[in-house]
C-alpha cells in the first residue's frame, strides 16, 4: 500500500539554553490542522515522546545472521584441503607447505595493505547509514488535535508495538488557535535527539505547523514529497491492535515498580530457549502476580491488587517491547494493563499526569502466519447498514470525541448498533477507542480511506476459514501432547465432504505440525502456509479457550 | 567539582588499545571522590567511580593510587610511558627464504620420452606373404571342422573360418573369392556364433568380399542384400560391400534407391546440390520426430553424398552416446572403419574416448535385433571394446603395411584439438593426453618411457623413468607407413590443431627432405601460418632453402612478413629490405604489408615508406589501393588496429600523395564503423582544411566528427576546433559550454583549454561561461563524472570569475543538493567577509557534508573569537556538529582559546546537554577544569534533568555540597532522585550515594524527612534486593531520627524457632 505526504519543509526543534521550539510540518495535503501551546510538564512530555520514538525504531523481529559469506569461505576452504590431502598423498607435502607459509605472508601483507581502504570504506558505509537513517522509519506519526487533547500515534517498524501519547490541555499553557482533525508529520532521527535538550527550565514550544517553518533561503524544493510504501501486513497490524483496543479485557493497575521489577527481571536474564512468554496470575483480592517462563521467576506486585470478579490465568508474548516503558517508570504515577486473552493483544496505559501513554502490544513480536489468528480482529462485531454508520460517524465526528451512550443520545440509533458502528469504523482505521478516558474519537489514520476488504486478510483462506467459523462447521478438541505441546484435531464440514484438520502446537502457541486431508495441503504441505480447515480449527480452538 | 589529580593509563596488545584514566576531584571542602573511565581508545568511554560517599583527602589519595597500581599490574602503562618489549609487534618474517624450494615441478607434458630404437617396428612388406596366402586358401577350402591347424603341446585348436575369411578380407587375398562365395550360405542361422551361426559367416564373407571381390562378387552380394530372411546385419554390411564393389553408374543409381527410403520430407534435400537445405531439412525432421526416427542419419551416410555428408557430420558430433541413437552410432563407426572414411571414424573414435559409458557393466549386453527395446547402452564394456577396436584396426593395417594405416590415423588424429587436452591427476605419470588410447598408440608407440598402463586403458610414464621428451627420437608407430605416405603428414601439419600431433609430423615429415623439397610456395606458407612453433620452424626452414636473393619470389616474402610466426616476419622484413627497389615498385606488395596482421610488420611497412620516396603516380596508387582497402575491412577489433596503423603510416608517410583523396572517399572514410577508418577521415579533412580557413568546413561534417563514437576522431574534431581563432570561438560559448559537461570525458578534457585561452583573451565571455557552468552544477541529473569536471573548472582556470558570484548564490550552491555544488560554495565560502554571516549559520555550516563547507566554518569561527565569547551559548553549538571532525576542532578552539571565565554555568550545561558522548566528555572536562563555587547550584539542578545516565551519575558529585541542608533544593530535586532510583539494572554508584544523602538529609529535619520517605517508598517496591533493603534500612533510619514521621512500614516480629528452626507460637 502506497502512502503520499507532502510537507512544506521538514519538522525542526529550535533550541536556545532558555526556549525550545518543537514545531511540526504536517501533510499539507491533508485538511487544515494545526495547534500551538507551550508545554507545562516538558521533563515528563521528553520522556514519554521518547517512548514514542522508541515505539517508532523498535524492531524485535529475529533477525538471523547472514552467513553467505562464511558458507562461501567454508566452501572453498574444504576444496582447499581436500585439495591439499589429495597432494600430499602425492608427496608434495612439504613444498605445499613453503608455499603456503610464502602464500599466508603474502596475504598477510596483502591484507595490511589494503587495511586502511577497508576501514575507510566502513566509515562511509556508517556514514552512508547514518545520513539515511530517516529512511529506516516506515511511517511518520500521526498526530491528532482535539477538542480536550492532543495525541501522538505510531506503529513500530516490527508490525507489533503500537503507541500512542495524548496529552490533555492542561498540560498546555498559553494555547493558541488550534484546527481538529489528524495529520502526518515529518520526523527524523535527528528530532530525538533535539527531544533529549528538552528541560523544565526552559519553555518548551509545541507547535503543529502547516505554513512550514521558513528556516532557509533555499532554493530546494518548496514541498518535501514522501511516498512510502508500506506492507500490507503493517497497515493490517496497525488496524488489529487498534481495533483491539475496543473489545472487552481484563484490566488492573499496576504500580510503577512493578513496571520497574518486570524490566528488571528481562534485564538481568537473557533466555535462549522458549517458552518466552509472562503468565499472569490474576486472583481477586490478591496482588497480581507473574511468571516468566521458562525460568519460571516469580515477580508478586504486592502494591497492585487485582479487583475483578474472577480468576485467570493469561499468558502473554513478546515481553522484550515492555522495555520501552522504561523511561515511564519514575514519571508515571501508574500504569494500567489491559489483557486481552491468551496470546491476544495486551495494552499498557501509563498514567502521566494529564499525559497518558499507551502502548499496545500485539499477541507476538513476528506477526507470522504460525502464531496468526489475529484476523478474526477485523471481523464485524455486528452487522450494521451503511446509512447508520455513516450517520453515527457523522455524529463522532461533529464533536470529535463521544461516548456510545451520548451517540445513542444523538443519533437515536440502538447502543448495539452504534457499537456496531464503531468497531467498523475503528477496524476501518477512522476512529479509536480511547482506553484512558473510555471514549471513541474520530481519528482517519490516511487521507484515502483504507481498503479494508482488501486488509482484512492477507489470503483467501483466512476468509475461507472466517467462513467455516461463521457458518459453526467446525469442532474441535484439544489433548496435551508431550513435552507441554497441544494437540489439536477436529472436523471441518467444508460442503458435502467433511475434512479431518489436526495441528500441534508449541507451548509458545506456534504451530509445529500440521495435517489436513484436503487437496490443498495433499499439493502443498505447509510450505504456502496453513490450509482454510486448519486455520478455522485453530481460531475455533481461541474463541472457546477465551 | 574540581579535578585534583589524574593519570592517564593506556594498554596495548596487538591491534588493541585501551586507555584507563583515573581522576581524583574535590566535590566539597575536604570531601573528594575517586572517579575512573575507561574503554577503547577513541572510543566512547565508560564511566565508574571507587568512592560511594566523598572521602577525606588521604583516604582519597590511598584509592588512587591503588586503583592506578592495580591497572598497571594488569599491564597498563603511563601515557606518553615506552611500552613494554612484549607489547611490540613481533618483526615480520623473512619473506621469500622458502622460494627457491619452489621450483620442482615438473613440465605437464611427458607423453614423448626416449624410444626404445627404430629397430621395434615391422617394415611394411606386402599385405599377406606367400606363407599366409597359401595358409588362408587351405583353411578356405577345408571346409571340415576337424583338422587342426597350429598345433600347440597340449592343445588341439582348429582355426576358426570365420577367422580365416575375415583375414582374407583384411589381407585383400583376391584368390579367396571363389572360397568366399561357395562357403556362402553355408552356416545354419540358428548355430552357434563361433561355428558361424546367427548370420556370423555369412556376415564375415559379405565384409571380405567387399574388400577383395571382383565384379563376380555382386550378384552373390545383391542376394545377400535381398534375402529378407538375412539378419539385419548381414544385411548392412552386403549393402556396404556392394557400394565398394560397384561402378559409378550403379553407385548413383544405388544412392538413388536410398533415397527413396528416406522419409518423404528429405527427399528434395537429399536430391538437391545444397548442403545447407538438407542439414535445414534434417534438422527440422529430427526436431519433430522421436528419438528413433534418428536412424535416418544411418541410411543417408549409406548415400554419403556431399550433399548429405555434411548434415551426417553435424548430427554425429552432437548425437549422445545413448539410446536410442547408439544403435545407429555404431552402425555408422562400422560402416566409417569398413568404408576408410577417416573423418567419421575419427570424430567417432574421439567421442568414444571423451564420452563416459552410461552405466559401469555390460550385463546389459546389446543385442542388435532388440536394440531398440533395450533401456540403455553404450556400457562400460562397449566403451572398452570400442576403444580397443579402434587401436586394433589400425595396428592391423599398419601390421599388413596398408596405405589405409596412414589415412585413419590421421582422421584420428586430426578429431584431436588442444581442448581436448584433459586436466592433470599426477603430473609425474600422467600427461593430459593420457586418457586416449589409439592417439597414443599412434604417437608413441616406440617410447621407452610411456606405455599403456596395465589395464590397458591410459597411458602413463613408466616407474623410474624420466618423462622429459628427447629431441629428434621418432616414437611413432609404422614410421616407414608415415614416410611412405608424407602427404599424411603435410595434410596433419596444415589442418591439426593438436601440439603433440604437430610435434610428431613436423618430426616425421623432416625424415622425408624428397618430399619437403617438392613442396610449393603456398604449402611453405601454409606452414608458416600455423601458430604451432615447431610447424612454423619447418616452414621457416623450408623458406630459407627456397630464397635465392637473385630472383626472388614477392609472394613468398609478403606471405612470411603476413606470417602469424615471428621469427619468419624478422627473416621476411630482412629479405624485403634487401629487395626494396623491386617491393616498392609493386603497390600490392607494400599495400599488403601497410595492412598486414601483425603491427611489426605494419611498422616495418612504415619504416620501409618512411626511407623512400615515390614517384607520384606510384604513391596515389598506393594512397588509392590502402584506402580501398581500408574502406573494404570489417568491423572486428583486430581490424581497428590495422586500421589506425594504415592510417598514421599514410599520414606520416604518404602526406604528399593524400592530397589527391576526393572528399566523396572522405565522407565515405567518416561514415565506416571503424575507428581507425574514421581518423583517416578526420585526418585528411584536417589537412585540407589547414590551409584555409578552419571555420570552412562544413557544420554538418564537423558534427559528424564531434560525435563520432570513437575519441581519436573526436579529438581531430576538437583540434579543428582549437585552430579557430579566439573572437570566433568567444561567440560559440554555448557550444563550449555544452562540451564541457559532455558525457565524453575526451570532450570534456579537450574542450578546457579552448575555454581557459577564451576565457582569458574575453573576460565578459569567460564570465558567462563560468555563470553557466555554476548553473548546470546546480541543475541535478548531469552524467557521472561531468559536476567533477565542471568543479575543476571551476576551482581552476574559471575561479577568477565565480568568485565574484554574490553571497545568496553561495547560500544556493552550499544548499543544493549535489555534493560538487556543495564543495564549490565551500571554496567561495572562504571569500565571504566572516562578519557578514551570523554566528547561527556558522554553527549550521560546520554541520554540513562538505569537508571544505567545515574548513571554511571553522576558518569563520576562528575569526569570530570576539562574536563567539559574547554569545557563548549559540557558540558552543558548534560542539555539537554532526561531523566528528568539527566537533574534535571545537574541543580544541575552546580548549586553547578560551579561558575559564567564558564557561559560566550556563555554557557548560549546554554543552553537556548533548547527547553524544564525546561532547558529554568535554562538557565534563571543563566542568571539573573550570568549576566555579557559584556555578555549583545551577549546573546541579539543571544537570540534574538530564536523560542520560552518565550525567545523572556525574551530578551525584554535586548533591553533599550543594543540596544538603537545603529542603526546598531537596523538593525540587524528587524527580531527579526518582529516576536515577527507578533505573533499571544500571548506575549502583548513583543509587548508593543518592540514597546516602536521602538518609542523611532525612534524617535531618521532618519537612525533608517527609519528602525522603515519599521517595523511598516509591522505590521500596523493587524486587533489586540491595535497593530494597537499603530503602527500607534508611526509611527505618530516618524514623529513628525523626519519630515524627509516618514509616510506611508495618514491622512483622519475626517468627519464633525452636529446636531444628520449627516455628513456635508465642
């Protein structure tokens, strides 16, 4: 998916050892939004944007180490030696021996002498690195005004960290005009490190720009032109996480050394074999407790009671992205998590004052199709028509922000049908849920609507399985296998022929074997991926486990 | 904080160099703290300190210099200290002792050691003698099985018939024929095949009949041939007998048949007299039919006409040896080794020997009749036997001193080419021609040295002896068959492509000086030709003899001078001296050698032309017969050279006779691909024209050469330019400019100095050329290489005009975006008056990508000393450049030029406010070196809101002498203490101090107790057991002293235990 911005001179931080100017170039394309404000708490605002930031580079994906050159070496060194073998069988031993030893000292000479080329070489490349680092952020943050705050989103470059700063307007003091609505904005790597000079001590200036910020008398280009093109999958990540934040959760609050003891235990212990995931003890009226497997450490957060009304057990993945909560911890008077279910999205709201932090975390770091499932978060809650949710986004959109129960007021539509409405308008990218404050806002992530049939599923048989799962064609049932694995099997009724799907998982929930008896997985194995019948088994198997 | 004392230590080991640096500082009157750093030298250092709490002096001094001498018992030394001997590289080793153990190896070819003597072969003498003759026709006409011929002790053997009949054939004893045709028919099909069974006699007679017979045979052979009840074999080799015996009339009339049972599509090609149609028309049938349908290639090599020989040719060197066409492939070896055709049988005998066997055995025998049936062929054993089969037709030719012997052998050997030449397994037995059998039987039979191995199936160097070929020793098999027949010989010499056969002929062929003297000036040449450096020798040799400097034969000397050997050429060009008057007086002699091959020769025309002069009529002769040869060449590379060669001798030597060139042939020289052929174009459009008036030739030839391809014409081009004058050129500017960002760099180059003698002679017209270079740097997108050349220009020849280029046009070129613009804005920067640019911008420009963009900012800076000490502030921004290099001039400009008093608190912690660590390093340095007590408070709290953790670390310095005894510092400080308490798994020293003064301070007076216990039991909650236990232990600490204060704490009495540790309740 191809995304086009257009901003009017870059984004720049001006900075005096008394003032700092943050202003924003947003995407001029996009309708008018612009808001000014000096920041009354800037050590907490520094701290939280560079959360943000830390969302925005975050890239935990396992990255495996190129080898080709080595295999490459290897390969050559054998015929090397087998070579070397076969003539010293032939009694040239020694002579391949002072030859060698000439051969090794010339290349030793060789290799000193052509050192200092290397070596500046590397230094260009670094440099070559660092002057298009910008290239390396895949979407630039959205920013949003509001009638009551100002908010900051971003998606990581790993499709699975999702961020999101508001700021109330009480952190603002001497506000001036301001525009709703949402917009891009130009970022660099080297904002971030204009973000660190922030200081109480000196005003710090938020401005959302659309004039630019004439800074040269340049002959460049008055518009820097962006095209990014973007993965489906990211834009389909984005989407999930964001619509996720809407469906019910477990929640409790968490005092800021907890957060503290969590990163403290994934600091101290680096684990090389899985299960990596965090088990949370949830017990009513006991303080929450986790366990990280597979050490099996027991961190009890002896401050933070869990208040709701039943027992649970939810095991989350991809616990290395809480890092990024780390510079929260001294700012926050609290955080509060929201637990989706096994393997399922999770989100941590960091209480900052009139500042919140969230951060959504997706079920996995590496959205791969093994630990997939995720689509099902795109389905329709509820069947709405298009006249009722164009009407209650008309509505949403009036005030920018509402709670169902006032859009029920305003609207005269049924609360079931204006929630209906709401998640087809979060899944759609046009509005959020806010989970500090409880309400939906208007919020269009691109200028262009997403094609959301064409998101929703990254293949034809994700749909084909959200069929079978719609039209209840599939039963399932789950053994313990060895090893802490899960078996499970099933039938799948796929038109007049019933079909036999059955899968393992791993205790980390991905999928290490798979059968099934149809033509597709007869053709191809696993090797495009899972078929329709297992896919349906599996989502079958999350919706009872939840 | 002030630097007391501190030592620089640095370690190096190999390509390692630590540095360790140790610091010694007063935090507060009497209070001083150890600090360390250390890390890769040049790179960021990591920071740590030995003193939680400051210490008294003494107490300070004893860490130091603990902590110095621990590392230098580690191995570190004092900076600017000699290091250690073991430290020091250890000095290379000598290079190239081994060298001379290097050269043992022997030479690849070891195939022609000493022969074993002459006396080894049997002379040629009649094909049988009288003794087998009359033992052959006994054997014939005994028909009974029972009499035993040769007898052994202890063995009773008869000859077998079919043996006796095949050696008749072998030996053409015509007498046998009548034998022949009585015993035809004589064996039942269904016998035994040694009895002569399965059609074995039969087969055997028809084969010596087509060798021996006479007219009378043909009847009996047409029979054959028509007997549907005859194998399939049988068959075959009656057809072939039949072709041998035949005249001509029926031979045609026979082919005629064959053709007709060719499949329809062949006919017409077949039929035709084009070799081309029918390899067109063969192609395109295989292409569409089976596999099988193949067979056809077997019946038309039975018509073998030069209409189809050609197409048999090119599909036997491609068919693979598999099934099915093996089945036809050895029909057609048989019918190529019955039939003396040396070619077949020689392309046939090298595929055998290069194509590995399709499977290792032969349990998969080939039966003939079921060949098609059968899965595979071409075994191992087929292989082997094929292989042997080949060597043993020619021994027994060569046995029997038949001519054939000469005529396969050189078919055999002539398949052979140096490709073929396989790589070395072992250099000291095995030579790369070791795998093929009959070739070197052939070549080496008589060797002393290389014999077939003892599977007989490569040949190698026997054990102890020594495979350094011996000169002149003849080692071939049946010499005298050779010198009987040198034509052999000669048609190797000519056509081979094989060294080794070319080692052997050349020999050979020496053995037979009769025959070398009849040879002709064309058959000398030939030789000559050859790059095979024995054969040219010959040639040379044969050369020599025939030259008689009285009458002298041209062709003969043109042919050496052209030869590809080079000592021939040195002879010719010695000969052609000698003869010049008679070489200059014909235009095609020298012609030839103006366009000769070689460019020595070429040279050696030149020098020839150089010495003489020519009559006019002879000398446009020449001019005319070079240049129509020239225009007649082609376009390959090699010709290129002769190309140019001709044209600078007929520049250099024939410049009086070019005149009468008309300029239609000029034209026609411009418009030939050649490059060489070209310059002679532009060559002599230069001469006509430089006499006259330069600007007369017309526009479109001077395009023309401009863009021509080739450099050396455009560079005639560039010359015509040059020789304009100036006012003329000074008005083409804009050509000018557009060759100066040419994608030629020859334009480029050529077109520079125009400009700078333009440039100079008009300075208005210099000015617009160097404003319009300065516009296309601008504009993006030239080709490679051109915005550097432009920059040369520019910084050159042209630099007196730009550099009156106004200051915005500077800002342009220092703000586009291409590296070269960039550079020259750099240069122009340093004429900018430094007053006139903001300190801002100074800052920014020492930012910039552009080395000359620093220089010239820091030049600015440097000047603006005065400007820099007022704004400090924006001044020190310049630390913080992008670029390391600005950054380390920085450091070293307030380092050497400003004192103490320009760092005031606020200076420093801008500086420290970055966040590289280098520039944090400095901040710290002139933190310490230029520490003011007043400056304290402020560097404090505002450090103290830094994110990075090494300057919350270094600002615990700070907090015993300026935050203590001070509650409201205290209240503004909770964030502060709040993050470096939360940091997570980092900064021990950082947490113990700042928990030593909360406890301190704490415990002071209740308003900072409240505050301290706020803290701590935040923090309290950690699951760090040395935080916790200290939180808790100074929340308790601070309640002893201020009972005032709520604890947050609920103290549980520990347990009661009993005996073995059992709780007890109490």
């Amino acid at each position: 998916m191809e995304f086009q911005y257009s901003y009017k001179g870059s984004s720049t931080v001006a900075q005096s050892p008394d003032r700092t100017a943050l202003s924003f170039s947003p995407d001029v394309t996009r309708e008018p939004t612009y808001f000014s404000g000096e920041i009354g708490k800037p050590l907490a605002f520094r701290e939280a944007i560079s959360a943000l930031h830390d969302v925005v580079v975050s890239d935990l994906r396992f990255k495996p180490k190129d080898k080709t050159a080595y295999k490459a070496w290897a390969a050559q060194q054998e015929i090397i030696d087998w070579d070397e073998i076969a003539r010293q069988r032939a009694g040239n031993a020694r002579q391949i021996k002072d030859l060698q030893a000439q051969l090794t000292e010339l290349s030793a000479r060789a290799a000193s002498r052509t050192k200092p080329f290397f070596a500046e070489r590397q230094k260009y490349f670094n440099w070559l690195w660092q002057k298009d680092r910008d290239a390396w952020y895949v979407l630039d943050p959205v920013i949003t005004v509001h009638p009551d705050e100002v908010f900051f989103e971003c998606f990581s470059e790993d499709e699975s960290s999702y961020g999101r700063l508001g700021a109330s307007y009480e952190v603002f003091e001497n506000i001036g005009a301001f525009a709703c609505g949402t917009t891009n904005v130009d970022y660099s790597a080297a904002l971030y490190d204009e973000f660190q000079k922030i200081r109480s001590y000196k005003t710090t200036k938020l401005g959302i720009d659309p004039s630019g910020f004439e800074v040269t008398t340049t002959a460049e280009d008055a518009f820097k032109e962006v095209k990014i093109d973007l993965p489906d999958s990211w834009v389909r990540g984005f989407l999930q996480v964001n619509s996720a934040m809407a469906l019910p959760a477990r929640t409790f609050d968490l005092h800021p050394m907890d957060v503290h003891n969590l990163c403290f235990v994934l600091r101290r212990r680096k684990e090389k074999l899985g299960p990596r995931s965090m088990r949370w003890h949830l017990t009513p009226g006991q303080p929450v407790r986790v366990t990280f497997d597979p050490w099996g450490t027991e961190v009890i957060c002896r401050r933070s009671i869990y208040k709701g009304a039943d027992a649970a057990e939810i095991r989350v993945w991809g616990r290395r992205r809480l890092h990024i909560l780390e510079r929260l911890i001294p700012i926050a008077s609290r955080f509060t998590v929201h637990l989706l279910g096994q393997g399922m999205p999770s989100f941590w709201v960091a209480d900052l004052g009139h500042m919140t932090f969230t951060l959504g975390l997706s079920g996995w770091t590496s959205n791969d199709w093994s630990k997939s499932g995720n689509f099902d978060l795109l389905a329709p809650r509820k069947d709405v028509d298009e006249a009722t949710k164009l009407k209650v986004f008309a509505a949403l959109k009036k005030d920018w922000l509402a709670t169902p129960d006032q859009l029920v007021a305003t609207t005269g539509v049924s609360r079931a049908h204006v929630l209906g409405a709401l998640s087809a308008w979060t899944q759609a990218g046009r509005a959020i849920y806010d989970l500090a404050k409880g309400v939906y806002r208007a919020r269009e992530l691109s200028r262009e609507p997403l094609p959301l049939d064409a998101l929703r599923f990254s293949n034809e048989r994700e749909s084909a399985a959200m069929r079978f799962i719609d039209a209840q064609a599939v039963t399932v049932r789950a053994n313990a296998g060895p090893d802490n694995t899960m078996a499970l099997g099933g039938r799948v009724k796929a038109g007049g022929n019933e079909l036999l799907p059955s899968l393992v998982l791993d205790p980390d929930g991905r999928v290490v074997h798979g059968e099934c008896t149809c033509n597709f997985f007869q053709q191809n194995q696993l090797r495009k991926g899972p078929c329709e019948h297992m896919l349906a088994l599996r989502l079958q198997h999350q919706r009872q486990v939840h | 904080m002030k630097l007391v004392k501190t030592t620089s230590l640095v370690f190096a080991e190999g390509r390692s160099e630590k540095v360790y640096s140790v610091e010694l500082c007063e935090v507060g009157p009497g209070q001083f703290v150890v600090h360390f750093r250390y890390g890769k030298r040049g790179g960021p250092l990591k920071d740590g300190s030995k003193t939680v709490a400051p210490v008294k002096k003494a107490e300070a001094e004893r860490v130091f210099d603990k902590l110095v001498q621990q590392q230098v018992e580690k191995g570190y030394v004092p900076e600017g200290a000699s290091r250690p001997a073991a430290t020091v590289a250890a000095p290379a080793a000598a290079v190239g002792t081994s060298r001379g153990t290097a050269s043992a190896t022997s030479p690849g070819v070891s195939g022609s050691a000493a022969s074993r003597g002459a006396g080894g072969s049997r002379g040629p003498g009649e094909l049988a003698s009288e003794a087998q003759r009359a033992r052959i026709l006994e054997r014939l006409a005994q028909t009974g099985s029972d009499r035993r011929w040769f007898k052994r002790p202890g063995h009773d053997k008869t000859w077998n018939l079919q043996r006796a009949i095949w050696r008749a054939g072998e030996l053409r004893i015509a007498e046998a024929e009548p034998h022949l045709l009585r015993l035809l028919g004589t064996a039942p099909l269904s016998g035994e095949a040694a009895a002569g069974g399965k059609g074995l006699r039969d087969y055997c007679i028809a084969w010596a009949l087509g060798r021996l017979g006479s007219a009378a045979s043909v009847d009996a052979l047409t029979k054959l041939y028509r007997d549907a009840a005859a194998p399939g074999h049988v068959q075959r080799i009656a057809t072939l007998a039949l072709v041998a015996l035949s005249d001509a009339a029926s031979k045609e009339e026979f082919a005629e048949h064959m053709v007709a049972s060719l499949p329809a599509p062949l006919h017409a090609g077949a039929r035709g007299t084009s070799p081309e149609a029918f390899t067109a028309a063969l192609d395109a049938y295989l292409g569409s039919a089976t596999p099988d349908a193949w067979g056809v290639v077997d019946v038309a090599y039975v018509i073998d006409s030069p209409t189809v020989r050609p197409a048999i040719l090119a599909q036997l060197a491609r068919a693979p040896l598999a099934a099915p066409y093996f089945y036809f492939i050895r029909h057609i070896f048989k019918a190529a080794e019955y039939r003396r055709d040396a070619r077949v049988f020689g392309l046939l005998a090298l595929r055998i020997e290069k194509t590995r066997a399709s499977f290792a055995h032969a349990n998969h025998s080939y039966p003939g009749g079921r060949a098609r049936a059968a899965p595979e062929a071409y075994g191992g054993h087929t292989r082997r036997y094929l292989r042997h089969r080949i060597w043993r037709t020619l021994r027994r030719a060569g046995r029997a001193g038949d001519a054939d012997y000469v005529l396969l052998a050189v078919g055999v050997l002539l398949a052979f080419s140096d490709r073929d030449a396989a790589p070395l397994i072992d250099v000291n037995r095995y030579d790369a021609w070791s795998g093929y059998l009959a070739f070197n039987h052939i070549l080496f039979e008589h060797s002393s040295e290389f014999a077939p191995s003892a599977g007989r199936n490569t040949w190698r160097v026997k054990r102890g002896q020594s495979a350094v070929p011996k000169p002149n020793v003849r080692l071939e098999a049946f010499p005298k068959l050779w010198e009987a027949r040198p034509e052999g010989l000669m048609h190797l010499l000519a056509e081979s492509e094989c060294t080794p056969v070319h080692t052997f002929a050349a020999r050979a062929i020496s053995a037979v000086p009769a025959f070398l003297a009849q040879l002709d000036v064309d058959d000398v040449l030939v030789l000559l030709g050859r790059k095979f450096e024995v054969t040219a020798r010959l040639g040379l040799e044969l050369a020599e003899k025939r030259y008689d400097p009285n009458a002298v034969n041209l062709s003969l000397l043109v042919g050496m001078a052209r030869a590809v050997y080079a000592p021939a050429r040195a002879r010719a060009f010695t000969w052609l001296d000698e003869q010049r008057i008679k070489v200059l007086a014909d235009t095609s002699v020298v012609s030839a050698l103006v366009l000769a091959p070689h460019s020595d020769t070429r040279e050696f025309a030149r020098r020839l032309l150089r010495s003489a002069v020519l009559p006019p009529d002879v000398g446009l002769a020449l001019v005319a017969r070079v240049v129509s040869a020239m225009l007649a060449l082609g376009s390959a590379p090699e010709d290129d050279a002769r190309a140019r060669d001709a044209t600078s001798t007929l520049v250099s030597t024939l410049a009086p006779h070019l005149a009468g060139i008309g300029s239609a042939v000029v034209k026609d020289l411009l418009a030939h691909p050649l490059a060489g052929v070209q310059e002679l174009g532009a060559e002599l459009l230069l001469r006509a024209a430089s006499g006259a008036d330069a600007a007369s030739i017309p526009d479109d030839v001077m395009v023309q050469i401009l863009h021509s391809q080739h450099h050396n014409v455009r560079a005639v081009g560039l010359r015509l330019l040059a020789e304009l004058p100036d006012a003329v050129l000074s008005k083409m500017e804009l050509l000018l400019v557009r060759l100066s960002i040419d994608k030629n760099a020859d334009l480029r180059n050529a077109s520079r100095p125009i400009i700078a003698r333009v440039a100079v002679a008009f300075p208005p017209h210099g000015e617009t050329i160097a404003r319009a270079l300065v516009e296309s740097l601008l504009r993006r997108k030239l080709p490679d290489e051109v915005p550097s050349h432009v920059l040369r220009m520019l910084k050159g020849e042209l630099f007196g005009f730009v550099t009156h280029l106004d200051t915005s046009d500077v800002w342009r070129l220092l703000q586009s975006g291409s590296a070269h613009a960039q550079e020259l804005g750099g240069l122009l920067l340093a004429r900018v008056d430094p007053a006139q640019v903001e300190l801002g911008r100074i800052v920014q420009l020492a930012s910039h990508d552009v080395l000359s963009v620093r220089e010239a900012a820091w030049a600015f800076f440097d000047k603006s000393e005065a400007r820099v000490r007022t704004s400090m502030a924006d001044a020190s921004r310049i630390l913080d450049a992008k670029w390391e290099d600005s950054r380390r001039w920085g450091f070293e400009f307030f380092r050497t030029r400003l004192g103490g008093e320009a760092f005031h608190a606020d200076v420093i912690v801008t500086i420290l406010d970055s966040v590289r660590p280098d520039v944090q390093a400095f901040g710290r340095e002139l933190a310490q070196k230029h520490f003011k007590d007043e400056d304290g408070p402020v560097l404090m709290t505002k450090l103290a809101e830094h994110p990075t953790v090494a300057v919350q670390v270094f600002t615990t310095n700070y907090l015993t002498r300026f935050a203590a005894d001070r509650p409201g510092r205290i209240e503004s400080m909770v964030p502060y203490f709040t993050s470096v308490l939360s940091l997570v798994n980092q900064g021990r020293v950082a947490k113990q101090r700042v928990l030593a003064f909360l406890e301190a301070e704490g415990a002071k007076n209740e308003e900072s107790a409240q505050l301290v216990i706020a803290i701590l039991h935040r923090i309290s909650a950690t699951i760090s057991v040395e935080s916790r236990g200290a939180t808790i232990a100074a929340m308790v600490a601070i309640h002893h002293a201020q009972p005032g204060v709520v604890l947050p704490l609920r103290i549980k009495a520990p347990p009661m235990r009993g005996p073995g540790g059992i709780p007890v309740l109490v």
